[in-house]
C-alpha cells in the first residue's frame, strides 16, 4: 500500500468534482475546489475521519467494499478504479523489473506486415524493436544508444521536435499518464523510478502533468509526422497490448490508395538500413 500516492491521487480526484456532478447543491462558496471531505465520505458510506487519514495517508489498508464505495463516491473510471486498488495494494502488483524481452514471435511478426511501421515499447516507454519502415518514418532507433530509444525522454527532453507529429502535446499528456500506472505497478523499479524522477526534474511540464494524477489515457487514433522526405503522412494507430510481458505493439498505416499509404510504400523501397532492430 502506497499511502502517500494513495492520499494524493484521492485528493485529486475529489478536486476535480464539483457538488452538482454527484447530486448535491453548492449551497454557500466554498474555500476549496470540488467536494468537501466529509461529502465524499457520506457517499463513499465510510465515517469522515477514516476518510481524512486516508487522504492524509494515515488509515491502514482499506477492504475492497471500501474502495468501490471510494470510487463510486468519486465517480472513478474503469481505469482509475482500477489505479485505486493498486495504490491501496489490493489488486496483483508487479513487484519486481518491468520486461525488456520481445517474443521471438513478435520480432518476426514485425517484418511480415506490408506497408505497416511497427515497433514494441516497454511500460517505460523504451522502443525495444522495430521494422524498417518505422524506422524510415520516425529516426533510426538502430543508431541512438538504449538510453536514448526512450520516447518518454524524447517527449519532454529532447530540444528537437517529436518527429514532427500533429499531437505532440497529447502524446505528451498520455506518456504521463501512462508511467504514473507503470510506476504504481513496478514500486520496486529503479529504472521507472528514475525516469520519472530525471523528466519531474527536467520538464517543468511533465512535473505539472504528473501532480494532476491522471491515469487513463484516450486513444490516439489518428496521427500526423511531418518527414524530411515525403512531407506530410497521415497514419492510423493502433496499439496492441501484449499483456504477458506488459509492453505495447504500435502499428502505423494508412488507408489503401491515400497519399499517405503511397508515402509509406515509397519509404519502404527507397529507405535501406543496415539493420534497424534490435539484436
């Protein structure tokens, strides 16, 4: 159970409620943004002082009817839901090291999609293989150093543009969103720990992104790179997760016939790379 975590992501949430969104009334201006305390605890069914210990972190282990009273008080997605019982260490944890290993099935199923870039992230956003087209679309991952093949570092560290993509600041707002889950999964992780701590430091907008708790991202279903050499592509993307080793197949494609698909199958001819994955 992470209390401090717990506490804080609790606070959040109850903040960004107003009284009108759970059936209340404003009744007299209030001194803090969204509910009061004791309002969520009458929802919740739960006695005001435990709830103040918890937002406070200093209430022991709540029981699962506690939270989904919590979370129904708060009106919590699937996902934040779901966020909640990790937090409060109800939920299975991975404790141990994020995976860094690809399928053996996986790396080839990379080279058998026609006119598709494609490449697999770790939960901390390291771009572990890829194919030739992606790299012919994004940058030769092939060249950059493992450090450097991390697109959370290059959202918010890198001084140049992110592959010139239509939403950057979205992709921005979604890596953090998605490593403050990683990072509640993996307690034990110094490698999500300390990029976490290197982007808080590095980026004053991810620190103001990571103190909003966010933790459920909207899909990306469309995106927009400006290339060097074809100019603009638009593609569709899909993420596959790979739940097994809790990592992510990203696919870019464009319809049949677009300008963009014509873009894409040009890249694939002319781009010739010695050998863009990983070994």
């Amino acid at each position: 159970m992470d209390k401090q975590e717990l506490g804080a992501f609790l606070r959040s949430r109850r903040e960004r409620l107003r009284p009108e969104d759970v059936g209340l009334e404003s009744g007299a201006r209030r001194r803090t943004p969204g509910l009061r305390r004791e309002e969520v605890a009458v929802l919740a069914h739960i006695s005001t002082e435990y709830y103040v210990r918890l937002e406070q972190g200093r209430a022991p282990r709540p029981s699962g009817d506690v939270l989904a009273g919590i979370a129904g008080a708060l009106r919590l997605t699937d996902a934040e839901s779901d966020h909640l019982h990790v937090l409060a260490g109800t939920a299975p944890s991975r404790t141990g090291l994020h995976r860094r290993d690809v399928r053996p099935s996986i790396l080839a199923l990379l080279e058998r999609l026609p006119q598709t870039a494609a490449f697999v992230t770790s939960a901390a956003f390291e771009v572990l293989a890829w194919n030739d087209l992606a790299a012919a679309l994004m940058e030769d991952f092939g060249e950059r150093a493992p450090r450097e093949r991390n697109l959370a570092r290059r959202a918010f560290l890198d001084v140049a543009t992110l592959y010139g993509v239509s939403d950057a600041a979205e992709f921005r707002h979604h890596v953090v969103m998605q490593l403050r889950s990683a990072h509640a999964r993996y307690p034990a992780d110094p490698v999500i720990a300390e990029l976490v701590d290197e982007l808080r430091t590095g980026s004053p907008e991810f620190a103001r992104l990571w103190e909003r708790h966010d933790v459920q991202a909207a899909p990306m279903l469309t995106k927009t790179f400006q290339h060097p050499v074809v100019g603009e592509v638009t593609v569709d993307c899909d993420t596959l997760a790979l739940t097994d080793r809790d990592q992510h197949l990203v696919l870019y494609s464009a319809p049949a016939g677009s300008p963009s698909a014509e873009a894409l199958a040009f890249l694939s001819v002319v781009v010739d790379f010695e050998d863009p994955r990983l070994s």
